[in-house]
C-alpha cells in the first residue's frame, strides 16, 4: 500500500518519534521526506532526515546528500548524525562533504559517522582536521580517529 | 511556600510591581519609582520569606502626595495617621499589620485627598461587622480589612472612606466559598472584589475581602508560589490590560517541582514561555514550579546533542547531566540545546540522575512533556501508527506522544490518574 505525505508527517509529528517503528514504512515514505527536507519546518527537516537515514537503500542517501547542501544548519547536522546508519560503502561522499562543513556540530556527528575502515580520502580530511579544528573535543575525535584506523594524526606533506 | 491572590482591574494608568524585597530595598524602590517615574505606592503586603521580612508593593502614576511609614506601635501608628490627616491632608489608603521581635506593628501609605476617613484597629469580629455597617450608613465604606491575634483574640482593623457606593464585607471563607461569593457579588450585584486578606483560624484558612459596586473589569487569580504570581500578573497586563491593585500573600505547603534552567542554546520559544505554560498546565494538578536557578553554559560540543538511539544514554547525555550545579536532591535540571537531532527533547535518568533535554525547535508544550516524563507519566496514546496496535490521538492532554505541537486545546489536560502520579513523584516537593 503506497505510504501517504499524512502518514510520513504523522510518524514525525512527536516530541520523541519512534524511529524504528517509523523505518517499517519503508523506501515509499522517501518522497515525502524530500518534501518535508525541502520545507521550511527545520524541526520537521531534521526529522524527516534521521528518518531518511533509517531506510536502507541508496535513494536515502541521496536525501542525506540533499540535505548536507540545505542551508539550515540542523537539517546539516541532522544529514551528519544520520550518516552512521548510511552503509560505508554510500557514507564516503557524504563525510567529504560534511566534514569540511562550517558548522562546529556538522563536523562532529560526521566524524563520529567515520567507519572503522578510513578511506584514503577521508582520512586525509580526518587528518587535517586533527590539526586545524577549532574546537580541541573535536582535534582529539580526529586524532582518535586517525590512530584507530593504524597511521598518523599527521597530515600528508604536498609533494 | 508564600502563595498569593491578586486583584486586577481595566484601568489606562501606569503601572508597576515589585515584591521579595527586604524593608530597605523596599523603601529604596518606592522612592524610586516616586522620584523618577512618579509612581505612587498603591497597595502593599510584608511576608515572611524563611527567616526574612519581605515586602511586595503595587505602584500606579499620579499627581498626589504621597507617604508610606513602617514598623509602628499600633498605638503610633494611630497618632501618626491622625497627626498626617491634621497636618498634611493625608489619608491613609493601604496598610499591613506584622509581627516582629513579638511586638504588633503595623505600616501605611498615604495620599493627599479631600474625602472623609476613618482607622480603626484592635476591634473584634463582631464590631467590625457592627462598625462597617453602622458607618456604612454615615457615607463611610470600608475599604480595607486587616485581621491579627492580640491576648489570644482575633482582632480586625478597617480603613474607611467616604462614599455613596455599594459595598460588602466577606469574613472567615474557605477558599471555596471566597471564590463563589465573590463571583456571586459581581453577578448579582455588580460587586467587585477591592480588597482581600488571608489568615488562620483554629488550624483552617481563611479569607477576608471587600466587594464594592462599579463598572470596572476585574479578574482575581491565585498563584503557587511567587515567581507564578509575577508570570500571571504579567501576561494579564500583557493579554488583557489588567492592572494589579491588591494582593494576599501566605506560607502554604505546596508540592512544587524546582527546575534549573541550564542553557546551552536559547530556543525559539522563549525559555520564559515554557516555563509559564508548563506552570500553567501544572497549576491544574495543583503543582507549582520554580525555578530555582539559571544558568548559562558553554559547550559548543554539546549544542548539537548525540541522542544515538534513545535505547541506552550517549557519552555526550552523560556528560551533559554531569553538569548540575545548584541541583540539588529531587529537583530537575533541563538543558536547552540546539539540536538533538531527530528529537524535540527527552526525559532520561543517567546514573539515577533525572534530567531533560529541549531543542531550540521544541514547541510551547515540550518542557512541561519532559518533565511529565520524569514525574512518571508515560504517554497517554501509545502504541502510535504505524504501529497496527496504534490508539486514536489524544491532541487535548500534554502526555500525548503524538507531538505536543499539534496539541488543540491549551492547556493541555491532566487527567485524574496523571496528576495522582505527579504528587506522589519525590520531584514534586512539598515547600
């Protein structure tokens, strides 16, 4: 049974949505999380993307990648922290893109969303950021980061 | 805890409020407010707050003069009425009665005029009551009663003025009966409540008031604790114009959850707001809530809370309720953050410790949700869809888990079984 606009909002509409149960809606409840990412209700935009994050299938991370773009820094920071439930193999993307975002808490949940096995090219970014961030909660994420994954919190010198 | 009654009238005067303040501070405002805004002092009443002497004052404009004097004798205070009327013209218009250091003393305020007037004090229920009416008769309305234990015997005290309206004195009610005789004046007779006091006789409460005739809006309202009274007091200024012109305050026990305000990120929805909702809501079960601190705190790693899965307390949660300065056994802290994502707050026990969590996005309800949650109350409509057990919404109570947002009948409802939870909550402490 096709899943309804009503029915996505419904699922979202509480203080403390259900996520789990909310998934069962499955990959026909995406359109109307692109709707609601889209929209100006950034409570409800930052739903719909931990939602989004919680369906399996690439037509989510496509949200998550819509919605790393959005202005509003808490759909960003929503499309980090649901980036964890986003399969590695489709995570990579995303993670570039957002840890070199602006925003302190984007930078964090991307970071906490780095899989167990670095990329080359995240862990170039992870690297940097080891250095460079701002905040020392987060150089120290990096580092941890960095030395979980067997190298160096060092970035790599230009050649 | 020091309860209250207001009285509100419609009124186009400025008008201002103060209360907690100990008797220099008191002083200092009055003249204040006289000298740089022209501020008379209008009503007042001093309360005990712990072992401190406090006093809450009404202020409105005016052109007249203007005199307040404190910690009389009774015996003074009678010759200085007496010599400020020969002397200056003035009139007394408000006054208190006290007991410090065992002795009865008593204050006033003053204003010039050209009425007749009259104090009586140390007289018994009955010669009040004989008095009022005999003087009644005279051109002589009572318009404020006061009453004190003197040798043992309950003693009253009256300001009279001259005047040609009705007028009505309401002694030794139960709160009850004080609310519905009260109302029934204005019904039947276009009374309208001027003056109220509050006291205890053989172990009961009671109260006192005066309703006088006029054409004047009016709107009396109680208050859990003084911090509630403020709110009230100001949003019936802010809503409807209401001017405060008399007040009661008294210590009763009431159960009162003690919130510290700590703040990360200020929410769209002022702080002040949620709490005045949650105060209303809470005022339904008879639970008042204070706020017994703020605090403003500074890390920017937390803003954006990792709330992981709701099934087991993150890192940062647990960092984040480690910090509850001032929180002391059975209250509740409550951090305002940015962004928590995919939740507008929680309600979590970390290591036995209660506390809550708002996102800035949360709606005008959330607080008062959260801290249901924490005062045992589960929601109210639960399994939700998709669930395929799901229950209809239930949009007019707070404890509804289908987003407090879309809650249609503010303030949301309590039901009988809920609020019996909330009283017996150890977070609903009894101050």
């Amino acid at each position: 049974m096709a899943v309804t606009f009503k029915q996505v909002v419904e699922v979202l509409d509480p203080d403390e949505p259900e996520y789990a149960s909310a998934a069962t809606l499955g990959p026909d409840a995406l359109p109307h999380l692109r709707t609601l990412i889209e929209g100006d209700d950034r409570a409800m935009a930052s739903k719909a993307v931990v939602l989004a994050g919680r369906i399996p299938g690439e037509r989510s991370a496509e949200l998550l990648s819509l919605a790393a773009g959005s202005r509003e820094p808490a759909v960003r920071v929503a499309a980090a922290f649901a980036a964890r439930n986003l399969p590695e193999t489709v995570r990579e993307d995303l993670l570039l893109r957002l840890l070199e975002d602006s925003d302190l808490g984007v930078r964090k949940f991307a970071l906490k969303a780095v899989p167990p096995t670095v990329s080359p090219a995240v862990r170039t970014k992870v690297s940097a950021l080891s250095e460079s961030e701002e905040h020392p909660a987060l150089r120290e994420l990096s580092r941890t980061i960095i030395a979980r994954s067997g190298g160096s919190d060092r970035p790599p010198r230009p050649s | 805890m020091i309860v209250g009654l207001g009285i509100k009238r419609t009124g186009d005067w400025t008008s201002s409020f103060v209360q907690d303040l100990d008797t220099q501070g008191f002083l200092k405002r009055t003249q204040e407010l006289f000298d740089k805004r022209g501020l008379r002092l209008l009503y007042f009443t001093t309360y005990m707050s712990g072992r401190q002497r406090r006093w809450a004052g009404v202020y409105r404009s005016g052109n007249w003069g203007h005199r307040f004097i404190h910690d009389m004798s009774s015996d003074t205070f009678v010759k200085t009425t007496q010599k400020l009327f020969d002397d200056e013209g003035l009139r007394l218009e408000a006054m208190d009665t006290y007991v410090q250091g065992g002795k009865q003393l008593w204050a006033g305020s003053y204003r010039s005029g050209d009425w007749g007037h009259r104090l009586h004090i140390d007289r018994s229920r009955q010669a009040i009551i004989d008095e009022s009416n005999a003087l009644h008769k005279q051109g002589l309305r009572l318009t404020t009663v006061r009453t004190y234990v003197k040798n043992g015997q309950q003693m009253w005290a009256g300001i009279y003025r001259s005047g040609n309206w009705g007028n009505r004195l309401l002694l030794d009610r139960d709160f009850a009966s004080f609310a519905k005789d009260t109302q029934d004046l204005f019904d039947t007779e276009g009374l309208r409540l001027v003056d109220v006091t509050s006291y205890m006789v053989d172990g009961k409460r009671r109260w006192a008031a005066i309703c006088r005739s006029g054409d004047w809006g009016i709107r009396w309202f109680f208050a859990l604790n003084r911090q509630h009274f403020a709110a009230v007091n100001q949003a019936l200024f802010d809503e409807q114009k209401l001017r405060l012109t008399a007040m009661s305050y008294w210590d009763q026990l009431v159960p009162t959850v003690r919130l510290h305000v700590k703040t990360l990120v200020e929410p769209d929805i002022p702080i002040d707001t949620m709490v005045a909702n949650m105060r209303t809501v809470f005022a339904t079960a008879g639970i008042g809530v204070e706020v017994a601190s703020r605090e403003s705190l500074s890390l920017p790693a937390l803003e954006d809370l990792d709330v992981g899965e709701l099934s087991e307390a993150t890192e940062e949660e647990q960092e984040l309720w480690s910090h509850r300065n001032n929180v002391e056994t059975n209250e509740l802290p409550v951090y305002f953050v940015r962004n928590a994502p995919g939740l507008n707050g929680e309600a979590l026990f970390i290591d036995g410790q209660p506390g809550c969590m708002v996102a800035s996005y949360a709606s005008n309800w959330t607080l008062a949700h959260e801290i249901g949650h924490l005062l045992d109350l589960p929601h109210c409509d639960d399994p939700k869809p998709p669930d395929p057990n799901a229950v209809p919404a239930l949009l007019d109570r707070l404890m509804t888990g289908r987003g407090t947002g879309k809650i249609t009948n503010p303030p949301p409802d309590l039901i009988k079984s809920e609020v019996t939870e909330m009283l017996a909550s150890k977070y609903s402490i009894d101050s």
